[in-house]
C-alpha cells in the first residue's frame, strides 16, 4: 500500500501570512457551501497524541479535527497537536479544536494556537453569544476576547491578510467558528441562535447526542427512523436552508452510505483515527486464521501403574495404562 500525495493547493489557497495563523478558514467553508470549491474533507483524532498528528499531517486533509472535549488532552497537548498539524503539512491543513464545554479560557487557548474551533453542546442563544463573545475582538464584534501579546511576532509572524484592516481585526476574519446542535432544545432554538449571532460560520448536528438527549437509541450517530427523530432533523434541515448556513458533519462507513452522510455538506469529517485502530481486531482474526499452529508435536509414552506405584517419566506428555 502506497499514500497517494495531495493534488491542488487545496487549503494552501486560504493559508493566512504566517503559519502561527489561523487559516482563513471562514473564507473556505464559505467557498465550498457556495460551489466555488469542492466540501472540505477532514479527519477526526479523538486521541490526544501528538505523534499521531504529526503522522497524520502530510496525507493531504482539508482539516483535522483535535477532540479536546473527550480526550485526556490538556493545553501544551492541544497547542503542540495544531502546531505539528499546520507546519508539518506545510499548510495544507486546518487544524480544527473540539474545545471542552464553552469555557472562555478554552476558546481562546484554542485561537491562540492557531486553530478554528467546533463548539459542543450549544442549546440557547446566550451561549451562542457567550461563545462569540470569546472568540472575537473588539466589541464591535460583540468580543471580549483577550489579545496575546506574545503569540505573534511583530514583524515576523503578524502579516495581515487585509491591510486595510488591523491585527485583530483580520484575526476575527480568519478562524472559523462551527456549533454543534445535539439536543432537541437546540434544534428548537437554532433559528434564533442564528438570527442573533450571524458570526457563526456553519453548524454540525451532533446525532448522537441529539438521540440520546431524546431518549432514543444513539445507534453510532447514524440516525433512525422515528417519527420524532425525522420531524427533528426536518426543523434542522429547515432552518439551516433558511439562514443559507453551511452544513457539517461524519461521513463514515460504505461508499454509498458516505456519498449519502456527506450530501449537502461543505465541512465533512470521512477518517478518523480511532476507527482505523478498531479495523486492527478483524486483523488479528484473520491473522489467527491464516497463521499455521506451528507448536512441534509431543511425544507420548505408557507409563504402567501396579500397586499404586508409578515409573515418573520427565520431559514428555504420558498415557496412563492403568493395571489393577
């Protein structure tokens, strides 16, 4: 088995001045929900490793999504995976961060990496609003996100996309910011949510969450045929066609079913390193069956058994012929 190298310049058209930048990520989605290019295709690393990133970054993905929110992975773990991420595939690919929850501190540990981020769990819209307020400067972005002074150097890592406009000001152009809606409460509110917070660059409906909030089996995230579910997505559907808002979300399994999972989506997620890892345990069935049972025969003697007594033979299986 051979990789096969990317093709095109892909994101490398969207890369910012410097790679301690984010990508003009928001840009990106917007392109491909509009046709100009093709979806985003992405790869998911649900474990907090760093060499697996660094492994991962020259295959050639749009992006790599860092699951910060169910992973053992703290802050040094997530800054070195983006890093590893955007400079070891020369800037072919944005890295994307999962923060934990919508903690204020998280968002912008994450920006200030370099990364996009994907906000779990997002049910109103004063949390929609508590997570722009994080990842934006300035309040005439409605901010209150904190500048680093040290994360780029003046004169160096600071170039501006838009000279036009200021450091921060770019920056807040750049990163791409995607929610996920996962309970029934969010599906109900998001019409709202995108109403009063049009800084928010695409959605992803998080189906497993969003069935097992609603007390139906999670069936891997694949969805179901209750009525309830399908009158949740159809509202999904429905808002998301009438803010004209970027789709997200998995497109695993079969090639049909992938085509199917990815329909209508300009951010997709078709890899994942914790499913490659699952394939390793039919592997090791086809290894036990294919693998010849190489243990060399065992002798076998009669030991005679008289009166109780028996001759003890060392070293060799025995087969007992007992006399009385």
């Amino acid at each position: 088995m051979q990789a096969i190298p990317p093709k095109g310049r892909g994101m490398l058209d969207y890369q910012a001045p410097s790679l301690f930048q984010p990508h003009r990520a928001r840009q990106a989605i917007r392109d491909a929900h509009e046709g100009k290019i093709g979806p985003l295709v992405g790869i998911y690393l649900g474990l907090s490793s760093i060499p697996v990133a660094r492994h991962i970054a020259p295959f050639g993905f749009d992006a790599a999504w860092i699951d910060w929110e169910h992973s053992s992975c703290n802050v040094e773990t997530m800054t070195t995976m983006v890093h590893e991420l955007m400079f070891m595939s020369g800037g072919r690919t944005i890295p994307f961060v999962r923060i934990p929850g919508h903690d204020h501190a998280a968002v912008g540990y994450a920006l200030d990496a370099g990364a996009s981020i994907v906000v779990p769990q997002v049910d109103t819209v004063e949390q929609a609003k508590h997570v722009i307020s994080a990842a934006k400067f300035g309040t005439k972005y409605g901010g209150t996100r904190s500048a680093p002074p040290f994360r780029l150097i003046p004169g160096l890592t600071d170039g501006l996309v838009d000279p036009s406009l200021s450091l921060h000001e770019n920056l807040n152009h750049q990163a791409a910011i995607i929610i996920q809606i996962e309970t029934l409460e969010g599906i109900r509110n998001l019409d709202a949510i995108l109403t009063e917070c049009p800084q928010i660059d695409a959605v992803w409906l998080g189906t497993l969450d969003a069935r097992i909030s609603m007390n139906l089996p999670g069936n891997m995230g694949f969805g179901g045929q209750e009525q309830e579910w399908q009158d949740a997505v159809a509202l999904y559907e429905a808002t998301m066609q009438k803010h004209n808002k970027p789709k997200s979300g998995f497109a695993l399994g079969p090639p049909e079913l992938r085509k199917q999972m990815a329909k209508g989506k300009s951010f997709v997620i078709s890899s994942a390193d914790t499913v490659a890892y699952m394939a390793f345990s039919q592997e090791i069935g086809e290894a036990r069956e294919l693998f010849e049972w190489n243990q060399p025969p065992v002798a076998t003697k009669k030991v005679a058994i008289r009166n109780g007594e028996a001759k003890k033979e060392t070293g060799t299986a025995v087969e007992v012929d007992v006399k009385a």
